[in-house]
C-alpha cells in the first residue's frame, strides 16, 4: 500500500474539469508554488508547466488543433511515476479536459497511481453562466457561429450539436455525463462536486471550497485570491466573431497571439461597461427544467456536493422580463474602435523601438568603423596614426621648402 513519509495512505486529488472556471490561472498558481506545497506535504509533481496538458493529451490519445505531438506519448506515466514516488500525504493534480475521459481511460489513470486513495473532483457552476462562457471562448477559437444558433443547437440536439460545440460542452460541462467515467474508477465517496455560488464571490467561492477539500492553505497558495478573468461582454464577443468571418484563417498560428490573447484577451475584456451575454428567454424554463434534472442526478449518485446545490439552478431575471437586445451598430463600432485604437498604440510603440533599433545599427556600424579606424596591429600603425604621419611628413616638407626660399 502506498504511504506517505507520515504512515498514512497517500491520497492523490485529481481535479478533471469543468473548463472556463478559472483553472488554468489555478494551474499556472500551483506550478509557481509547488516549492512551498511541497513544504506543506502536498505534492504537484510536474517538471514544467505544460506537463499537465501533454499528460492529458496522452491519456486521452487527442490531437489539438490538428496536430499530436509526439512528445506527448508516455507523459502520463511519467507523471503518474513522480505521483507515485512522492513521499508526503496528498498529491494534486488538475486539468479541465480530463472531463471528458472515457470509462477505460479514467480506469487506467486511477489504477496509475497504485495504492494511492484517488479522489476525483469536479469544479462546477451553473448552465446559464457556463453558456455564454463556452460560447465566448469558441469565438476566441476563431468560430463564427452566432450565441443564438449555438445555444438553439445545444439545447436542442444536445451532445448531437455541431462538432465542436455539442461534444465539448456536454462532455466537459455537464457534471453528470463527465463523472460518469470517473465515478465507475473510484468510490463513489471519492467523487467530489465542488459549486461555484452565485453573485460576485462566485468563482473566488468556489476556489475556497477547493482549497478547504484539497488541503492547500492560503499561505502555500491562496486560489481564492486569484483575479477572475472578466467575461467578454456580448457586443465585444460578436466583434471577434465578425472579424473571424473577416480573417478567415488568415492570420494562422499568429490568431493565438494577436487576436485571442491580445485583442479579446486583453483590450476588448478590459473594456468596463460591456454588457453581458445572457441565455435568451425562450430557454429559461428548459433551463429551470435541466438544471434541477442535475442536482437531482448527483444526489442520486451520492457523490459529495462541496457547496449548496442550488449553486447549480440558474439564477435568471424575472418572468417576462425583456432579453438582452443584441449589439447595436454603435456598440460595435464603439468596441471596433477600442481595438483600432489598441492596434495604433501598439504600432506607434513598434515604430518607436524600429526607430530606437535602426538608430542602433547606425550606431553600430560608426562604432565599427572608429574601432576599425584606430585599430592598432603589431605589424602596422592604425589607419589614423598613419594618416597623422603622412600629415606630419608632409608639413615637414613644407617647413624646409619655406626656409629654402628664405635662405635663397
């Protein structure tokens, strides 16, 4: 049996989902804070940060974006071998997309870690946030179908949806089809589904609740503290997906940089007034309706809910109120020039550091030449000591002419 250097059974927390509640930002947390978790006991035992994620890949045998690294291959295991080897009580490891495992794939990463008591947790939050949020980060992917078609498809087709939209959403965002194949490798006790409340404290709440389940003190690493990352609001949304209608696929790998990072990431997020994106009126009662078919289906699993199970009903505006409109032509110009503005700022900063940088060269290249010019060599004076003998040589010349003339 696999202990810890204290004598009790190691216990190996392995966090499988849901994706846009915060966990790469939690992910990116723990990597910088493994020394002080390890102090603590609690092993994160990844030699670089993408380790996880290759992992992942592994496991799951999945391309991304069109393409498997063959690095990938084996990363799991290795993994799993420094789980193994770690001495101290508690193990954690988390990536959002080990939701959607197979029964046979969540079968071999829990019998991995030997002896080990794994438990596997679930972080969650309600259909009607989790919606928009899907449907913000497909545009982010360069995706052009529009809020409405996407949650028309998903509510209606279900996982039958379009590819990518219906297989991603209810295979990593439903709590209950996702620990389907977790909950067939561990006890059912071992299950953990940890909600995210509503209102402002939503995702830092859920965040505490983690913590509490894992063991991680604020002091080794305060996820709770974590800035949330404010949603794209529904004019800012619908301007990337018109300009991915526009693009094309042209920009190719550089999109992940300039658009998803830079522009959606960064300058259209940061804008302070967007409205959000909301789940339109016509699906709030098949909301209502699948929202409590979840609670009532985890309870029936009987795995441990951390948090309230209303956390998982949607909180929605009043019977008859009106829906968001959607984006005006003012709005989206209002957000398109926002990014116009951005853009010349950050060309306006290029030009300045080409400026700064073809001044250097020049800089450089007169540097060259004065070393080349008073370069001295054994063999020879320097190009400027013998231009200054010649000069000598010659006003010698001319001082004896002169007294020549005098003398004659």
């Amino acid at each position: 049996m696999t202990t810890s250097a204290m004598g009790t059974r190691k216990k190996v927390f392995l966090h499988v989902g849901a994706p846009l509640l915060g966990a790469d930002a939690v992910q990116d947390a723990l990597w910088h804070a493994s020394d002080r978790l390890a102090r603590g006991g609690v092993g994160y035992p990844l030699h670089a940060p993408g380790d996880m994620f290759a992992a992942t890949m592994d496991l799951r045998a999945m391309a991304w974006g069109g393409r498997r690294d063959p690095a990938w291959t084996g990363m799991w295991e290795k993994v799993a071998s420094r789980a193994r080897g770690w001495t101290g009580d508690r193990v954690l490891l988390s990536h959002e997309l080990l939701a959607g495992a197979t029964a046979e794939q969540a079968a071999r990463a829990v019998d991995s870690f030997g002896d080990a008591e794994v438990h596997v947790v679930y972080t969650a939050r309600d259909f009607a946030r989790q919606l928009p949020a899907d449907w913000s980060e497909h545009i982010r992917h360069q995706h052009t179908v529009t809020f409405d078609r996407f949650v028309d498809d998903l509510v209606e087709l279900g996982i039958e949806a379009p590819e990518p939209f219906g297989p991603m959403f209810w295979g990593l965002h439903d709590p209950v089809r996702a620990l389907r194949s977790w909950g067939s490798a561990v006890p059912t006790g071992n299950v953990h589904v940890v909600t995210a409340p509503h209102g402002p404290d939503g995702v830092p709440g859920l965040w505490r609740r983690f913590m509490a389940l894992t063991g991680v003190r604020p002091e080794w690493c305060d996820l709770a503290a974590l800035p949330e990352e404010r949603p794209l609001g529904r004019a800012e949304a619908e301007l990337v997906r018109l300009v991915n209608g526009r693009l094309r696929g042209a920009l190719g790998g550089a999109y992940e940089r300039l658009v998803r990072r830079h522009v959606a990431g960064e300058v259209l997020r940061a804008r302070p007034d967007a409205r959000p994106i909301t789940v339109p009126q016509r699906h709030h009662a098949w909301l209502r309706d699948r929202s409590q078919e979840l609670v009532t289906a985890l309870a029936a699993a009987g795995y441990d809910l951390v948090g309230d199970p209303s956390d998982l009903l949607p909180d929605l505006p009043a019977e008859g109120a009106a829906d968001e409109p959607d984006p005006t032509p003012d709005e989206l110009t209002d957000a398109a020039l926002t990014v116009v503005e951005a853009v010349l700022r950050d060309l306006a900063r290029v030009d300045e550091r080409r400026q700064i940088g073809d001044l250097s060269v020049e800089l450089a290249k007169v540097r060259d030449q004065l070393a080349e010019l008073t370069a001295l060599t054994p063999d020879r004076p320097s190009p400027l000591r013998r231009a200054a003998l010649r000069m000598a040589r010659e006003r010698e010349r001319e001082q004896r002419e002169r007294e020549q003339r005098a003398g004659d």
